[in-house]
C-alpha cells in the first residue's frame, strides 16, 4: 500500500502529466508533453527525435493502461468498479487508478530502471546547449513544460545543485529522481524537487 506521504508525491506527478488540466489523464495529455518537449528543440514532428520521444510517452500511456487493465480484470473490487476493463472503451486514467498503477509498478526492481531510462532522456531533451548539465534557465522550461509554477525554481534548483556549482549534473538530477520516486523518506530533499508536494 502507498503512504500517505507518497500519495502526495504521486499527485504532484499525476498533475505535472494532466497537461491539459482536465483532472484526468488521457492520451492528449502524454502527446502534449512530448509535443511541448520537442518544442525546446525545434523538433518538427515528423522527425526522428520528435518520433523518439513522443515513442516513450505514448509507451508511457500503454503500459499505464495495461497495467491498470489487469488489476481491472484479476480484481475488479480494488477499484470499486464491477466492469470489466474490457466492456468499456478506457480513455483515460483517473488519480485512483494512477495510484494503483504505481502500487503495481513501484516494487519491481526493472521500473527503476524504466524510471531511470526516461528521466535520462528527458534529461538530454531539457539540455538544450547539450552542455550535459541543466542550468536555471534549462530547468525553469522544464517546469513551463510539466506545468510547475516556475516561482519553485530557484529553491528547487538549489536544493539539487549538490556541488553549488550553478549547474545540475546528470548525477544530481538522477539522484533526487530516485528519491522522488521510490523515498518514503519525508527529509528527502528529492521529494521536492518540482516544488512542494
Ligand atoms: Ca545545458
Ligand atoms: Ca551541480
């Protein structure tokens, strides 16, 4: 079971991915975000870095939905909702079924991995000099495009610069996503690393 603490965490995200602040999310919402990504770097939409990483969002919404679909089907009564998956056409997620898909996901040891491998990415998006570092300017269009309020981003940005070198490395940035996502630690500064939860 989620704490209550990582519930808090787990809105933050779902609200940071409700990109057409709709209070649900759907597909648009994760085309979006790719689209607002892609847009850092001028990327047109039928290139292949667009594709690349509109790929790993849309992988994103499927294996959300996959995963919720077969807690629908082995146990209906966890969501409280005597139809099957399959007699419905779903389009969109809900934040109790986004906390159930984390309770699927958040204890297997290959969705830190995934978690890693898209953070990286979005990383390498983000680095928009390709500097290999995020610095404040990089990471307040990261805010604008999960639509965080950017008055979060110099306490944020400190908090993650490690080293106070002005600079967020790959290092400090994975660091506080591992926190983010699977402390369940209150003190963890990661927890805040896209403001207050
Ligand atoms: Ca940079
Ligand atoms: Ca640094």
């Amino acid at each position: 079971m989620l704490t209550e603490f990582q519930k808090r965490k787990l809105m933050k995200l779902f609200s940071m991915y409700d990109a057409c602040n709709l209070g649900v999310l759907k597909i648009s919402d994760f085309e979006c975000l790719a689209q607002r990504l892609a847009d850092l770097r001028g990327w047109k939409v039928d290139s292949s870095s667009y594709e690349d990483i509109s790929s790993k969002f849309i992988y994103l919404w499927n294996r959300m939905r996959s995963e919720i679909k077969n807690v629908y089907n082995s146990q209906p009564e966890v969501l409280n909702n005597p139809d099957a998956w399959s007699t419905q056409i779903r389009t969109q997620v809900t934040l109790e079924e986004w906390f159930t898909y984390f309770e699927v996901v958040l204890p297997n040891p290959d969705y830190h991995q995934e978690v890693l491998t898209l953070s990286d990415a979005i990383f390498t998006v983000v680095d928009t000099d390709q500097s290999g570092n995020l610095d404040k300017v990089e990471w307040a269009e990261l805010f604008r495009a999960y639509n965080i309020s950017v008055i979060y981003v110099d306490e944020t940005f400190a908090k993650i610069d490690g080293n106070g070198d002005g600079n967020l490395s790959k290092d400090e940035v994975m660091t506080m996503i591992k926190e983010f996502y699977f402390s369940n630690d209150p003190e963890a500064a990661g927890s805040y690393m896209f403001g207050p939860i």
